[in-house]
C-alpha cells in the first residue's frame, strides 16, 4: 500500500522537470493546491537564482 501523494513534493518535482506553476492539478483554493504551489516556488526560485549567478 503506498502513501497519498505529497503535493508539496509534487510541486518540488514538477518544478525540477520544468513544469509550470500554471500546471496545479489542484483545486484553486484548496490545501492541496497551495501546498503544491509552495514546493513548487521552492524549487523554481532556487533553480532562478542558481541561473542569474551564471551557473
């Protein structure tokens, strides 16, 4: 039996495979989504600052 998925580790992993935010398969307003929304910024500000340092 495997766990629920975790949005906030859906939203991290949708973000490393260059997924946009706009790809939320949550409900707008839900916990969910807002979960996915945070892993998802996580991510893609980091990979945003690791570009602008020219890396």
């Amino acid at each position: 039996m495997t766990p629920d998925p975790d949005p906030f580790e859906q939203g991290e992993r949708a973000a490393r495979e260059g997924i946009p935010a706009e790809a939320n398969p949550y409900q707008d307003g839900s916990e969910q989504h807002a979960l996915w929304a945070t892993g998802h910024e996580k991510v893609a500000g980091a990979i945003e600052a690791n570009e602008s340092e020219g890396s």
